[in-house]
C-alpha cells in the first residue's frame, strides 16, 4: 500500500464522510439522490478497480460505497483535490444548488481547519495551498537532506524559540532564536561543501542553488543584519539599531529564515505535497 504523509487530505480521507458528505445529505430538503450524484462524480478520479459501476444507479449502494473510499483509492494528493473541485458540478444538477453548494463550501472549510490539512477554499471553489503548507514542503525538504548533528541543532531551535513566543518582550530570548537560525544556515551551506569559507556571507557565493544573484545579495545583507545589530552575534553598531527587537521581528525573520534554507542545503529538493 502506499504510503501517505501525515498532514495531507488522503491521510485524513476517512474523515470525509461524518464531516462532509453525511451532514450534507442530512440538510433539510436535501435531494434523496443527492449522495448517488456525488458518488458518480467520483467516476475518474479514482482507478476503475476501486469504483463501484452499480452505484451510480443505486443511491443505498453509492452511500455505502461513499463511506468506503479511502486516501489510497486517490492515485496523488492532486486527483483529491480535483474531485473536491469537481462535486459542485455535481451539485448543479439540483434545483437546490446554491444552497448545497453554500453548504458544501461550509463543510469543506471547516473539515480543512479541523483536521489542519494546509489548504483553504476560495469563492469559485478553486482549493489552494495556504503559505503554511509552502512552508512545510520546504521544512519536509531540509529535514531529508540535514545530517544528524543539524536534527540536533534544530531541536535546540525549536526550544529557543519556544522560549521567544511565551516571552517575545524579552529581547535576549529573539536575538538567541535568530543567532542560531543563522548558524544553522551556515551549517546546512557547508554541507557537501569543502572549501574554506566559514561565514554565511562568504558561503552564498559558493552555492549554485539561486536563481539570480540578487536572492544571494539578499541573504548576505540579512547575515549583515545577524553581524551589525547589537547582541545577536556581536557586539555590533548601537548606532545602526533603529529600534529594539518585538515578536513581528521574530515571527518574519523566522519564516524568511527558514524560506533561504531551501537554498543553503544544497541537496534539498522541495517539491509540492500534492505530487506526493
């Protein structure tokens, strides 16, 4: 069987039919047909050998074969999707239409936050991927290619930073997150590297992973940033600081951290979820 990741809409499939079709088919005035309409929207998402062809007649047995669809029967995360996309076709069939597709949209938003599956629905009901899970594929990525003693940098990360969100006014606690986001930076860029450049501005002229120059330019000046304000890493220019340091700093350099890291580690792959 293949395997799903935790995190994905075919990890939580199962959860589908008492969060979505269930209550859909139980709003007053739905159509009898309704969930035999939906089922047969399933035709071609899925492989013929999971689909039941009997169903599409039968509303007892579309219902019962409904329930019985999992994440597997979906051959990617993006045929999911694309079948969620599809059922409001589905829906136009029936005079209650707007209705139903109001309410499906309900359901389906709640079933995404309830379950933290990073996607969210817009107004055509198109499904897009929220910034948190481009964040994720990029975390997934870097976690693949780090070593080691990088995991066990990480986790020393993850207590600093835990120490910054419940106490953000203490100027010490963001300066020590982000002094060692940027070592970890430094460390991911030298892996596979056996130069003698030592300082992350130096190591970005040595990666290959930017697309312009530019992006390498940014990164250099945010490690000028680590080097120039005071506490961080050193001493620094007290007259360069513009103001001290809050959380919309720490919460911003984290998430832009974390976003070079795709190019310091020069094995990482990232690649969106739904071609997993």
């Amino acid at each position: 069987m293949t395997h799903i990741p935790t995190g994905t809409l075919r990890s939580v499939w199962t959860e589908t039919w008492p969060a979505i079709w269930e209550p859909l088919s139980s709003i007053e005035g739905a159509p009898e047909d309704l969930l035999l309409e939906i089922y047969r929207s399933l035709m071609g998402f899925i492989p013929a050998k999971h689909f039941r062809n009997d169903a599409i007649s039968d509303t007892g047995i579309a219902e019962v074969e409904l329930q019985k669809v999992v994440g597997n029967y979906f051959t990617s995360e993006r045929r999911a999707i694309a079948f969620l996309e599809a059922v409001p076709e589905a829906l136009d069939e029936f005079e209650q239409a707007a209705m139903l597709r109001e309410k499906y949209s309900k359901h389906l938003s709640a079933f995404f936050s309830k379950f933290n599956v990073g996607y969210e629905v817009v107004e055509d009901f198109s499904i897009t991927p929220k910034i948190t899970t481009l964040l994720s594929d990029i975390l997934r990525a870097i976690d693949d290619g780090m070593s080691p003693e990088l995991k066990h940098q990480l986790d020393e990360i993850k207590v600093s930073l835990r120490n910054s969100y419940f106490d953000p006014r203490h100027q010490q606690n963001i300066k020590q997150t982000l002094n060692q986001l940027f070592i970890l930076l430094e460390g991911t860029a030298k892996i596979d590297y056996t130069g003698k450049e030592n300082t992350l501005g130096d190591l970005c002229d040595t990666l290959n992973t930017f697309p312009h120059k530019t992006i390498s330019e940014s990164l250099k000046k945010l490690h000028g940033f680590r080097s120039d304000y005071p506490g961080i890493a050193h001493a620094g220019n007290q007259s360069a600081c513009l103001r001290n340091l809050e959380y919309r700093d720490l919460a911003a350099l984290v998430v832009i951290l974390y976003g070079f890291s795709a190019y310091a580690n020069r094995r990482c792959r990232v690649i969106p979820i739904t071609e997993t």
